[in-house]
C-alpha cells in the first residue's frame, strides 16, 4: 500500500499540513526547519499502532521519538514536545490517504494517574493505551 498524501495537525512545529504526491519513491528536499523530518516522524508514530517495538533500535517507538531530539528523556516525563507549541490539550492527527482507503489517527495525552503504573502500553486492535498516552485509528471515507 503506498501512502498518497498525508495531513498532520498539531504536531512538533506543524499547526496544520498536507502533502500530495507520494509516489513508490519520493524525496523530501526543503531548507533546516522547515518540517521534513517532522513528516517523517509522524508517519513512525502511526506506525506504532502496527508495533510497539522497533525492532532495529530495540525500544519503544515513542521512547526513541522523544529522545532523538536532544535526549529529553522517556515518553512519561517529555513528551510535550511532539506537540505543536507544546499544547497537549490537542490531539495530533494523522491522516494517511492510500488508494484502498484512509486512516485517520489521533493521538492524545493522558494526565499521569496518581499511583505508578507498570502497566505499560499494550497493543489494542484500535490503537495503543497506555498510562498517559493513546493513539486510536480508524478507517475514513476519502473525501
């Protein structure tokens, strides 16, 4: 399946974006700052509702988006900085249009619960839940 275009809202340094034109091979090119790599981010944490892990890296696929950026630390304690202006009042969507059909994702920050929690994040067939995060997809109809 080969993603088409992609809409991120609310997500590291992008308000609200949309790019047409994906092909079997494309190039990102654009000056420092200007969001490529920020796609390419949002498209690794969506891919977290297919696995947890990254297999390569041997972590947690939130984890390592939090600490590539200058080692902020876990998931738990940073990760305010995917979000845009760092508002995790909002949810980061992700909308991924392929020819057969289009996922919507959302991804929203939970308050840390009172009691420390080895519950960790669990795989559910909507999306991931953990203590204070979750991402829930769903299949749309294109527009």
């Amino acid at each position: 399946m080969i993603v088409r275009r992609i809409e991120i809202e609310n997500f590291r340094g992008i308000r609200k974006a949309s790019i047409d034109g994906f092909n079997q091979l494309t190039i990102l090119i654009g000056k420092n700052g200007t969001g490529k790599s920020s796609i390419l981010e949002a498209l690794y944490l969506v891919s977290s509702c297919a696995s947890i892990r990254d297999n390569v890296r041997g972590g947690v696929k939130l984890d390592y988006l939090i600490s590539r950026r200058g080692e902020r630390g876990k998931w738990n304690n940073s990760r305010s900085v995917l979000w845009y202006q760092m508002d995790t009042s909002k949810h980061i969507i992700v909308r991924l249009y392929m020819d057969e059909k289009t996922l919507e994702f959302h991804i929203f920050d939970r308050p840390p619960l009172k009691k420390s929690s080895k519950r960790g994040l669990k795989k559910e067939n909507w999306g991931i839940e953990g203590e204070q995060v979750s991402i829930k997809f769903k299949e749309v109809k294109p527009p």
